[in-house]
C-alpha cells in the first residue's frame, strides 16, 4: 500500500513539473514571437521647461560652492 501511494506521489510531481517546464518553454517562444511582431516603441523624453532649467542651474551652483 505505501509503495502504490508513492508511485502515485512520484507520477503526481512528475506530470506538475513537466506542466511547470512546459509552461516556461511556451510563454518564452510567446514572448519572442510577440515582440518581433510588435516591437516595443521608445519613448522621446520631454524637453525640459523652462522652470526645470533654472532648478537645475540652482542645483548645480550650490554643488559648485560646497
């Protein structure tokens, strides 16, 4: 009786691990096959304002001065 329960046990693991593996395969090749097709676009930073500027010039006096 205790060899059929681990005989079982090991047939229960082995099939959730090889789901677990398959899993992993699939989503990766998923994964190519999406961003070759839709290929992530960069974003442009924003040019900085004005008022960011003139923090800036602020921040770096002060550090000059330190």
């Amino acid at each position: 009786m205790i060899a059929n329960s681990v005989v079982i046990m090991v047939v229960g693991m082995a099939v959730v691990f090889s789901f677990l593996i398959l899993l992993v395969v699939l989503m990766s090749v998923l994964s190519g096959v999406v961003l070759k097709f839709f290929p992530e676009k960069e974003k442009e930073a924003p040019a900085p304002s004005s008022a960011q500027a003139e923090i800036a010039a602020a921040i770096a006096v002060a550090y000059s001065r330190s």
